[in-house]
C-alpha cells in the first residue's frame, strides 16, 4: 500500500474517532439541556416548608416536668426562648399545584404543626394552614394567602417505566431556604414498590411506590419527583438507608387518577375514607405455597382474619389464599390493599379464594377502614373492660375450645376481677355474653355500644346458663 494510502486512511480514522467523540459530546449536552429546562420550568414551584412543632404556653412545662432530669436539662437547652413554651423546627418541602396558594407535600412534613411558614422561589415568606391531609397516604394540602403563584403541572406515573430519567427537588437539610430548590438526578429503579412496617401506628400505606436513585434526603420530603418535560410525576416521601442519609434508595408516592382524587378533595378539606375487609396479609412464599397449592408469588396469603371484620364475617379464614378481586387477578398483597382500599364503602366484591386446594368465592361487603387507634387495638387485641369484666371477640378457636355451635354468636369473658360488679353477679371468665338487656349482641363493637348508656344494673344473658344482673358500680356490694 502507497504511504499516502496509509496517510489518508489514518486520517480518515482520526477524523471519524474526533466526530464520534463530538456525537457523543453533543448527546451529553443534549441530556444536561433537557435536565436544564426541566429544573427551570418546575422550580419557581418547589417551595421549603419551615414547621414549628410544640405545645405553647404553660403546656409545655407540663410536658417536661414528667421527663427525668437529664432529658428535661437537654430540652430546656435546646429552647429558643428561656422564659417561653418549648418548641422545636422541622424542615419540608413543597409543590404549588394552583396559582391561588394550594401546595402540596407530606403529611409527615406537618403533621402536629403549630405553626407553618413557606419560602417561595421569589424568597417571599408566608404563614400557611393545613388544608387538607391524609396520613395514610402520607399526603396533604397546605394554603398560602395569595394568588398568580406558578403552579406545576401533575403528570401520570403510570407512563413511567424503569430507566427513564426523573429529577428529585426540595430542601434537603433545609438547603432551600433561600428560595433556591435543590436539584438531584437520578433514573427510575423500579415502580410499584412496596415498604411494610413503615408508620404502621398511623396506618399509613407505603405501597405503589416509585423507586429512584436520584439523591433524596431529610427534607426532600413533599417536594416533587419529575421527568424531564417538567411534570410532577410524584411527591418524594422516604428513604431507604442505613446512615440516615441517601444511600440511593428513595421512594416518591406516585401521581395517579387515584392520587389525583385524593388531592381535589384535599383541596376541599374533605376526609379521606378507605376500604377495609380486615385481613393481614403477606406474599406467597414457597411455604404457603406448598401448604395451598399456589403459585409462588401469585396472590395474597390470609396470615389472619381480624374478628368482626367484613372478612371475618364472610367467612374467609386463616390460610386462605386470595387470587383475584371481582375477577382481577393480584399478583401479591399490594394489589389487594390497592383494591380493597378504592372500593367504596358498602359496595360489595366477590374474592376468589384458594382454599384446600379448591377455588371458591367469598362475597362480602366493604367496611369503612377503622383509625389507626381502632386498628392497632385490633391488631394486638387489646380487650375493653365493663363493670369489672373483660371481653374479646368470639373467634372460631373459642367456640371449640368451649364446645358452642360453630353459628354461636356473643362476646367472650377473659378476665373477671375480684369484688367488681361483675364478679358479684356471678360472672365467671369463660362464659359467652350473647344479650344485653334485650339487646342481641354478636361482636365486641356491638357489646359496647349497648352498654355504654346504662348506668342503673343491668340484665345480660349468657350463653348456655341464663340471665345475670350486674349492678352498677356504685350498687356493688360493698
């Protein structure tokens, strides 16, 4: 081969590595462009949310006099003002979803505020008020009192998919205070996650969840994930982490029609009800699947029914496996919670159950979903006491254990203490209460609601003995 052969082919080669190099140089800035004008057109949105929690005047002395000298020592350093209540600062972040002052963030971000105060991009500073919340969606509403504010556009998470390109933006560690959101890029790393046992004493539901491995820390919260045309696709919530920091793990509750919803009646002040059928419920492992006859992975395992629950009633039982909802398959316990919970309550669905090896259907009808308070006492049974008697529901175990026909309805006697009203009555634990007065009564909730307006002595009827009259407290013999 000729030298200037060889010359013109080297040349040739250099001249396409540099329009490589260049090509993908160009690329690069068109990404870092798109990032560039997704910050820009979202970020007069973003605002930081300062949240003063504590009790005012005289109450938060009361609060410290119970703690122990050191921690009363450390909190009494840590207030502001000497000679005023204790209060401390929580930092947040926000999104303007209207032009007349409606933001949205985390519930957790105020929660038990007393006071709230939001910096807007412009750095202006206003006093905002909770319009609406929802603790088990950990999302709420806060109002400012303004208008012509630059509200971000809500897009669809449902269009995401892993690998797309998503923007993370707020106040972390309360960088934001000076109206300037802080920005972190990342992709989607996954979508419909689910978190269990997080917030379980407030009932909240962190499921359907965008996974991201954009930077989010404390103070993200609130603040808006989005994708690269400047849309809202969700509100960054928690984090995964070992340190407390980001370990490239955070987790956004995704904007959907049911998000959406969720947030109009927010804006109107209006109460969030859910769904209830009262199951716990976990994926199907190769255990249950060996002891069912399911599939792996393939629908929800019924660890227990809650008594006097819709669930209960219906007939579903311990070591049910749930296959479908009205005929829609679920592929594990987070597609039942999400259908169960956006059913309407009183609306009834038919579930298909695995159960002995056989399908079948369970008809029942959706319950309102109880408070966190009702749900944790149900979850631990923590039992109510009467007039020196304590009761439980009637489980299926119990009416064996005692030999009651399995239809036999009525509270259970655990507990009866000395010398009460009950005692004295002749009420013994193990007994079955099934009316009160000429009241029936088939379940704890019902129980109490009969009893609660008597204050003179009382008739009961028990199961399989007869009348008892329990007198009230103050007629007890002494």
């Amino acid at each position: 081969m000729k030298p200037l052969t060889v010359l013109a082919l080297a040349a040739a080669v250099a001249l396409s590595a540099v329009s490589a190099a260049a090509a993908e140089i160009d690329a690069a800035r068109a990404v870092e462009l798109a990032i560039e004008k997704a910050a820009e057109k979202v970020s007069p949105s973003v605002v930081n949310i300062v949240v003063t929690r504590g009790a005012t005047g005289n109450d938060s002395d009361e609060r410290l006099k119970d703690l122990s000298p050191e921690l009363r020592e450390f909190f009494e350093r840590m207030r502001p003002d000497p000679q005023g209540p204790f209060r401390w600062q929580g930092n947040g972040s926000g999104v303007i979803i209207s032009a007349d002052g409606d933001i949205l963030t985390s519930e957790h971000v105020v929660r038990g505020a007393a006071e709230i105060e939001v910096t807007l991009a412009n750095r202006k500073r206003y006093t905002a008020r909770v319009i609406g919340a929802d603790p088990r969606r950990d999302l709420a509403v806060i109002r400012v009192d303004t208008q012509n504010l630059p509200a971000a556009r809500l897009g669809d998470a449902k269009q995401l998919r892993r690998g797309q390109f998503v923007l993370a933006l707020g106040s972390p560690f309360g960088f934001g205070r000076d109206g300037q959101a802080s920005l972190s890029f990342g992709i989607v790393s996954g979508t419909g996650r689910a978190i269990p046992g997080i917030g379980t004493e407030l009932d909240r539901y962190y499921g359907n969840l965008i996974q991201t491995d954009a930077a989010v820390n404390p103070g993200n919260s609130g603040g808006p994930l989005v994708d690269l045309d400047g849309t809202v696709v969700g509100v960054n919530a928690v984090i995964s982490s070992q340190t407390g920091t980001s370990d490239g793990v955070g987790f956004a509750v995704p904007i959907t029609a049911s998000t959406r919803r969720i947030i109009q009646r927010l804006r109107k002040g209006e109460e969030i009800v859910y769904g209830y059928i009262g199951v716990e419920i976990i994926e199907v492992g190769q255990e249950a699947a060996k002891e069912t006859g399911a599939e792996v992975g393939q629908g929800a395992y019924v660890v227990r029914v809650l008594p006097d629950a819709p669930g209960a009633k219906a007939g579903l039982k311990q070591h049910d496996v749930v296959l479908a909802v009205s005929g829609d398959p679920i592929r594990g316990p987070d597609d039942l919670i999400q259908m169960v919970q956006v059913t309407p309550v009183g609306d009834s669905v038919s579930l298909t159950v695995l159960r002995d090896g056989k399908r079948r259907s369970v008809e029942l009808e959706v319950a309102r979903r109880p408070s966190p308070g009702q749900m944790l006492a149900q979850r631990f049974q923590i039992s109510p006491w009467w007039r020196g008697l304590k009761i439980e529901p009637l489980t299926e175990e119990l009416r064996e254990q005692i030999g009651l026909d399995e239809k036999a309805e009525g509270v259970f006697v655990r507990e009866v203490r000395d010398a009460s009203p009950a005692a004295k009555a002749g009420i013994t634990p193990g007994m079955v209460i099934d009316q009160v007065g000429e009241t029936k009564v088939a379940s704890v909730r019902e129980f109490l609601a009969a009893t609660r307006p008597l204050q003179a002595k009382c008739m009961v009827h028990v199961a399989g003995i007869g009348v008892k009259v329990i007198p009230a407290p103050d007629d007890a013999p002494k």
